[in-house]
C-alpha cells in the first residue's frame, strides 16, 4: 500500500529531522485548506492515483508521533466469522481505534454484511517501547475493480476516509509468457481472467489433450481486447483475437456474411472440423467399428459404433453443431441421444446415465457443448460411451468416414484474413522485442471484420 509507506523499511531518524518533516508536512496539509484539490492536481498534471498517493504519504509522515514507529503495512484478509472490527483489530489496535475505523467507512460501504476472503490493508505504527496498543495509520479497501476507499489519520488525529475512482481504458493486451503451475494462473498473472482462459482451453482442445501435453516452462500467447484500470487491474476482458501455445497459432477472424467469428491458422483454415475426432475427452477406445464377439449376447456381430472407456459421469459433447432428434430410452442402448447434423450427417450416444441441461429434442446444439454423462444405461457391462455416426440413415465407422472438412478461406477473404494477422503478428513481434516486460498493451489495434 504504497500511499502509506514510500516501500522503505523503518529506520531511526533523529528527532529534530523528524520534528521538521512532520511540520513540512502539516503546513502543506493547512495550506491545502486554501487551495482547491482539483486546481491543484490539475497545475501539476497529476492523476487521482498520484495525488491520492501523495496526500496519503503526507499523512503518515505527520500522523506518526513521537514514540511510535514509522508505519508499516500490515496486510489483512477476514476470517470466517470474523466482523471487520475484528480483523483491523487483529493489526495490533485497540478494540476503540478498530471500531471508530469501521464506522468510518460504514457510509461508504456494508461494514455488516462482510464475507470471509475479504483482503484490505493497514498502515500502521507501533510503540518504540514495544508495549501498548499500535496506532493506526491508514487502511486501503477495495470495493471494485476501479474504486476503493481509504481512511488515513489527519495531522490533528481525526479519521478522513477518501473514495478514490479510478479511470478505465480500453486497450488490446499482448499477454505471454511461460506456463508455471498451470495455464489458468499464468495468464491471469499477465491480466486475463477466467474467461479469456476457458476459450484458449477450448480452441485447444481439438488438437492437445491439457492432462497430457502441456508441461511447465512452454511457452504461450494470447491477444485479447480488455478494460483496465490505471493501476493495471483488469475490469473486464472482450475478445480473444490470438492464442498460441505449444507452437500452434489461431486468429479470430469474421468472414463477411458470417453471423459470427471463427478462428482460423496461419493458412486461413477453420480451426473447426465438421466433426470432432472424439466427442469424449481423454478417453481411450475400448472397442471399434465392426464384428466382434458380443460382450452379453456371447456371438459373433457386428459393432456398429466406437466404444470408448470412461468414468461414470463424464461429460459427453456434440461432434458437430446441429439439432437434437432424440433423447429418450432406446432398448439396449439405454439413455439415447441423436444430433441432425447438415448434409445427412447424424451421430448417436448412448448408455449415457443422464443428459446434459436443456437436452431435448428439438434443441439446437454447438459443436463441443455437454449434452449428455457417461453411463452404464442398456445392454452395457460398465460405464462407457457406445458413439454411432450415420450418413443417410446408414451407420459408416466413424474413424475412416471422409466427413466435410472445415471452411478455407480464398480469395479476397483470404487476402483480408492475411492483413489482419499480419497486424497482430507485428504487435507480437513489437512486444517480444521488449525483452523486459512481461506484458505490452497497444490500444490502436481493431480488427478490421467482427
């Protein structure tokens, strides 16, 4: 909390030195009574944050009298069952210093109502002697992305709280960096959020498997368009415009007429398959298309499916978009799903144990969306997924049927495409040439379609 304490450790100054400073300070803070602020921070160019930060600072440095310690930052996250009272308590105050800060702050916020996980932090200063309560400085509480409230001790003793707004832009992050724990908290670290991660996850998923293939240290990129504020807390995130990992690239791009955007490679092919190799993921193949030696019936007939082993519950997804046909009981095959795909194209689940949300027929689904759980429903002797895929009404194997490949892009749409990655590969390439910094963010880029 860099408003209370310019990040030096407490040294031990002489009482003269520290005499002067405190008046410095306090004939600053009265003359300040005569001057408007926003005239001030205006003549001298200053943000909020700025001038926050060093109205605050002048505070601290006139509100630590002789006797006590030069403040210091005292971190503090509500405990379950904790009151905020409590918790400022905990940072060494009194119980009647604690509770004149929280009605301090009861205007501005539900002092009530606090839930466990709540993080502040104090400034605070304690006695040379090292006996005795310790007096608090200030304390800083988020209470959103772009505002806080702060509470620091005027030169005459007396709580001020101050709620500090901070201004947001919109620019496009270059966010990259390597892979430490796991992708979620890397990017995050680099001002994603969870959103932004969970469509990487998802671009992703038709070509590595993330249990498997993603391993500590590899690298990663993502372009994503975000709102952050001035001290570079994201508010929001909007669209993912790039990702990379693992040396595979996607470029979000809309094709003119196309009701939404997709997401291409370097070539201008649709990352998007007509159907997906497997509607299960991290399943191994248990049995496939063709004659066999049935498991109940004990002879030899034919297979008419792939039959992939996995736990109960698994979500199952939809190989393709489409509309739901059924969604019933069907003898031997238990909990039943078939998913009308174009062109006469169908695919078929089944034994499932239960169906996905709103799953029924009629119901329009997209490619790589939960409609069903894997189950042991039907003629099945343990939890696996039976998966059909038909062509006119007529069952084909799913592994060797030649299925419409995803769209490329040609022509003009081609050439537009190429000028927009081009675009983002230079701001890639401009980021990376930084060397130091872990994340660049250029607001002049848009994409030129969606």
């Amino acid at each position: 909390m860099a408003q209370f304490d310019p990040r030096r450790q407490p040294v031990r100054v002489s009482p003269h030195l520290f005499t002067v400073c405190a008046a410095v300070a306090v004939a600053a803070l009265v003359w300040r009574v005569y001057q408007p602020l926003e005239t001030a921070a205006q003549a001298a160019g200053l943000t909020p944050v700025q001038l926050a930060q060093l109205e605050s600072q002048a505070f601290a440095a006139a509100s630590a009298p002789d006797g006590l310690t030069n403040p210091e930052i005292v971190p503090v996250e509500v405990r379950s069952g904790e009151t905020l009272e409590q918790a400022v308590q905990r940072t060494g105050v009194d119980a009647n210093e604690a509770r004149a800060v929280v009605r301090s702050l009861a205007d501005g916020f539900d002092v009530v109502n606090i839930r466990a996980g709540l993080r502040f932090e104090t400034a605070v200063a304690r006695p040379r002697s090292g006996g005795g309560s310790a007096r608090l400085i200030g304390l800083t509480l988020r209470t959103g992305p772009a505002t806080q409230l702060t509470v620091t001790r005027n030169f005459d003793g007396a709580l001020r709280v101050r709620e500090l707004a901070e201004q947001v832009t919109q620019e496009t992050t270059v966010a990259s960096g390597e892979i430490h724990g796991s992708l979620h908290q890397s990017a995050v670290a680099l001002g994603a959020d969870s959103s932004v991660v969970a469509r990487v996850v998802q671009l992703f998923a038709h070509r590595l498997d993330f249990s498997r293939d993603i391993r500590a240290g590899d690298p990663f990129t993502m372009v994503f368009e975000r709102t952050v504020t001035e001290s570079g807390v994201t508010v929001d995130t909007g669209e993912l415009l790039y990702a990379e990992l693992k040396g595979v690239r996607f470029y979000r791009y809309q094709p003119a007429g196309a009701s939404q955007a997709q997401y291409f490679d370097e070539e201008g092919k649709n990352i998007r398959g007509f159907l997906l190799q497997t509607p299960i993921d991290g399943a191994r193949i248990s049995s496939n298309y063709g004659m066999r030696r049935h498991p109940i019936a004990g002879y030899r007939r034919m297979h008419q499916g792939i039959d992939f082993a996995a736990g109960y519950g698994t979500p199952v997804v939809a190989a393709a978009d489409g509309v739901v046909v059924e969604a019933r009981r069907w003898g031997g095959y238990g909990n039943w799903v078939r998913i009308r795909h174009s062109d006469g194209w169908e695919t078929g689940y089944a034994h499932l144990s239960r169906y996905g949300s709103g799953i029924r027929a009629g119901q329009r689904v997209q490619q790589g969306q939960i409609i069903a759980y894997v189950g042991s429903t039907g003629a099945s002797t343990g939890p696996h997924l039976h998966y059909e895929l038909w062509r006119h009404g007529q069952r084909v194997n799913p592994r060797g049927a030649r299925v419409p490949q995803g769209t490329i892009l040609t022509g003009r749409e081609l050439a537009a495409f190429q000028a927009q990655r081009a675009r983002i590969d230079a701001m890639i390439a401009e980021r990376q040439g930084g060397g130091a910094v872990q994340q660049a963010a250029v607001a002049e880029l848009r994409p030129a379609q969606g």
